[in-house]
C-alpha cells in the first residue's frame, strides 16, 4: 500500500536536525496553527494593540483545515456569511455555503489585511511544548531543531486536524493506491478504476458524488448510515453580491438571520431532543424522494434518533448511490489483500484504489509528548478520564495555556468562527487582567474546572448525543463522555466567557524579566 503523503504526527518520520537545537526565539506570544482560530486570536492581538507574537505553521502557507482538505467537493456546511470573523466580511461569495477554495482564499486575504506576514512562522511543525516553571515560560522545541521561549502559549491546533485511519488486518499488503480524503491525491487518475470508499461521513457525503461519475464501479463500506438533510444552497447572486458590498448592514441583517434560524436547532438537540422526530420526518421524505429502490433506501435509513451522530446535508449524495455503478456494502470488512477487500461473508470486492473517508481523532486531537505542564505532566494523562479544560479553554496544571477550539467547545448546529471569537475574546481579558495585576502567569484552579464541566456533563446526559442510540466520534471511546460539543446555545457560550475572573485561577506574580511584557498588556 502506498503511505499517504503526509502520515499522523503519531507516525511522522522527521526528526530533530543532526546538528542539534538551533538559536531560541524569543516572543511573548506564541500561537500554533493558523486556521481560523489562530488568525482569529493574532488578529486580535494586533486590534489590542499587543504585537509581541508569532504563528508557528507545520505547513508553507496558512489556512489550517481548510488548506489540508481538498477533495473533490470539499464545502463548508454552514453558510459563508455565518462561517467568517465578524470583524472581517466578505461580501463577494459565490455560494450560500462556499467551496474550500474559497474560504482558504478569504483566510489569505485576512493575513494580509490585517498585517499577519511578519509574524508567521510557516514551515515550522511543533514536536514539544514544555512548561518551565523556574522561569515561567513555555519552551517550544520545533521539528527542524529550532527553539522558541514564550510567556503565554495558545493552541490553535483544532479539534479535527488529525485524521483517523480504520485497524483492518492486511492493509499493509494492499498494492493499489490508498490514502485519506484529507490527504487526497490529485494525481491518481481515478477514472475506469474500482474504487473503494471506507467510510460515509461529512467528507464522503462531499466526495462520492464527483467521483461516482468517473470511476468504473465504487463500492462504498458503509457501517452507520449517516442522517442527511436536504442542503439549503445556491448561487449568490451578483446583484446580492454589489449589496453586500454597498450596503454592509444587509451582509449583517443576513449573517444575524442566519445565526438564529441554526440557533433554533438547539431546541431539540438538548432542550427538547422529542422534537427531533419532526426532523426526522423531513430527513425521511429526503431520502423517499432521491431513491427509488425500497432495498437501497432501507439500507441507507438509519436506525438512531437523527442527531445523535452529526446530521449532514447533501443534495447530490443519495442520487450518486444509486447509480448502477455504484454499491452499497454493509456486510463488514474481514481483511483486505492485495487486490481486493474481503467481507465478513466471503465475498470479494477487487479494489485498485481505497478511500479513507473515516474522520478524525476528535477526542484526542493532541500527540502524546506534545504538551506538558507542571512537572513535566502530560496533557494525555490529565486528560486520562477524558478531555476537559475551563470554559473549553484552560486546564489546571498547565499554566499559562490556552487552547482555542478546546474540549467541549465544538457544534452540531452553527459556525464554529462564532465560538472561536468567543474564546478570543476571553483570552485577551486574560491578557489584560494579567498586565493590569502584574501576574506573569495563571493555572486555572482545578476545583473551578471540575465544577465547569460537572455541570456540562449533567446538561449532556440529557441531549440527543447521549440518549440517541448510536456511538459517535463526539463521545470518548475509553469513558463514553461527550469531550466534544456544547450543551446549549452559542450566546450562552459568549456569555459564559465575555468577563475574565481572576479568582477562579492561581497566580504567579510578575518577574522583571516579563516587565515589558505586562506594560504592553496594561496599555493595550
């Protein structure tokens, strides 16, 4: 089997530089990644008038997920006027709900109007973070050798950037082309081919469609059918285009009418999950309408309460199952040889290509050895009874540490970009708080994290992920806990997070060496 071009950080090749660690940086503010949540948190810096940072990038350009996903129909699936920074509108996109191109291009423009240039550290892939409390700083160790000393760490990494591979015996022995939809390879040429696909998730639903027509037979393994709803898409057209453009509060009118409309969603995912019946109703009558044959459409109707896994949306996913050269397996998979992939059965499907389309690791999105706090202590290990931090965004033990798109900050309904302002905001009051009391560094205190998230999981017994009837990446494999999403609205997320409170953490007082530092942070 080939190996994808770019393999889990678990089972990454590079290695420190032979010639040993180079020369330390030095910043206030280091930040890792740069999708929307590490352009999002620089971007404020600079708004506060706090400079002394630097984006650290694995890759050679900027855009997170939204620049390794690239697949053959990759999409966002909330609408664009919702999925952008508040602070940053685009007028000009082309569709309701914008292709990847798009919005890779939009996290581009917003690097350099808001001047992020000079900051950027691309080609610079994290191997260690590690707390060092004589100083009180984070000592960063870079895949090249290079080192990098910070007072304050902010982890941009997301919760979806590592993708998952499925444990099927003989893998290794396949001789045809293999790889992740997040590792797509452009230059296999999948027409007249048999093509696997394993998997039938956000990525699948996207992908199987514009290759369906190519390929000589598909063969989708399919273990859980998906909910899919109809997609609510179109062009935008260009006389909405020069309005948006002309007139900014009509893009704001748009973008607030469709944060409510997904807000309602919230009624029956956790307020009232019975309401989800009416859903189901309408996801049904999808499927009856796109799928003539009663034995496909059987196959492909779920047996969960619709919610309980990630509802999907999709105009043209049903239409390409059901073309003839297209199959639906659920028989299992036993093992795969070199030329084909054998079902628990006995049957044999000959392969020259697999798909994975099967996710990523959400509820472990960090590395062993990664992340380590006090006394050299493992974020793995805090986190051995399940991911959780304060507010989604600190975690005791780790001062100092704030992690944007943090355990129990994800959705099921609306724009992620909505939550990750949120956090944003309440780092920079940390930052501020922090200047103004000349504390150099904080902890959060583990009493008031384990009140936080005790009261999440009450709230999360009750929703549809848990009560729905299916296993889903949103629950902890090892604990069954919901590590992932918020129980609840967005707008009580903001508010829960608008006011920094200093007494729900430890300090540390202010050395002269982080002097500067905190000035910067007092006028800001």
């Amino acid at each position: 089997m080939n190996a994808p071009a770019d393999l889990p950080p678990e089972l990454s090749t590079a290695q420190p530089s032979p010639e040993g660690p180079g020369p330390t940086e030095h910043v206030d503010i280091a930040i890792i990644g740069t999708g929307f949540a590490g352009l999002g948190m620089a971007i404020r810096l600079k708004q506060a008038g706090l400079h002394d940072f630097a984006l650290f990038e694995k890759a050679a350009s900027v855009g997170g997920t939204w620049r390794d996903n690239h697949y053959p129909g990759c999409a966002c699936d909330v609408q664009s006027h919702l999925y952008s920074f508040s602070f940053a509108p685009n007028p000009n996109w082309s569709r309701m709900f914008s292709p990847q191109p798009e919005i890779r291009a939009y996290l581009e423009r917003c690097t350099d109007q808001f001047g992020l240039r000079p900051h950027l550290r691309l080609n610079h892939e994290l191997r260690r973070a590690a707390w060092d409390d004589a100083n009180g700083t984070w000592q960063l160790d870079m895949a090249d050798g290079k080192r990098v000393q910070a007072r304050v760490l902010v982890s941009g990494m997301g919760g979806l950037s590592r993708p998952a591979y499925p444990d099927i015996p003989g893998l290794a022995r396949f001789r045809g082309e293999a790889f992740h939809s997040q590792h797509w390879n452009h230059d296999y040429a999948l027409a007249g081919k048999r093509v696997a696909v394993i998997g039938t998730g956000a990525s699948a639903i996207q992908f199987v469609p514009r290759i369906a027509p190519q390929v000589a037979h598909l063969d989708l393994f399919q273990r859980t059918p998906p909910w899919i709803m109809p997609k609510p898409d179109r062009k935008v057209s260009a006389a909405e285009r020069w309005l948006f453009g002309r007139l900014p509060l009509t893009q704001k009118l748009m973008r607030t009418g469709i944060y409510w409309a997904l807000e309602s969603r919230v009624l029956g995912f956790v307020v009232h999950p019975k309401l989800m019946t009416v859903v189901a109703r309408i996801a049904r009558r999808h499927i009856k309408r796109q799928i003539a044959d009663p034995a496909l459409r059987a196959t492909v109707t779920p047996d969960y309460t619709i919610g309980c896994k990630r509802v999907l949306i999709s105009n043209d996913y049903y239409p390409a199952l059901a073309r003839a050269n297209v199959d639906v397996v659920t028989h299992g998979i036993d093992h795969v040889e070199e030329d084909a992939i054998v079902m628990r059965d006995g049957t044999r499907r000959q392969a020259d290509c697999i798909i994975f389309g099967t996710g990523f690791h959400a509820t472990d999105p960090i590395p062993r050895g990664a992340i380590l706090g006090l006394r050299g202590a493992d974020l793995l290990d805090a986190w051995r009874d399940g991911a959780e931090a304060y507010l989604g965004t600190t975690v005791a033990g780790f001062p100092n540490l704030f992690l944007v798109v943090g355990p129990n900050t994800g959705l099921g309904h609306s724009s992620m970009v909505f939550m990750i302002e949120s956090q944003v905001n309440y780092i920079l009051g940390a930052l501020k708080a922090m200047g103004q009391q000349r504390v150099q560094a904080i902890d959060v205190r583990p009493p008031a994290q384990r009140d936080y998230n005790a009261g999440l999981q009450r709230k999360l017994a009750g929703a549809v992920w848990s009560e729905g009837g299916c296993v889903s990446w949103y629950l902890d494999p090892k604990t069954g806990k919901n590590t992932t999403l918020w129980p609840g609205f967005t707008w009580q997320f903001r508010r829960a997070t608008a006011r920094f409170r200093m007494a729900d953490y430890e300090v540390r007082a202010l050395t002269a060496n982080a002097a500067s530092a905190a000035n910067r942070a007092i006028e800001a």
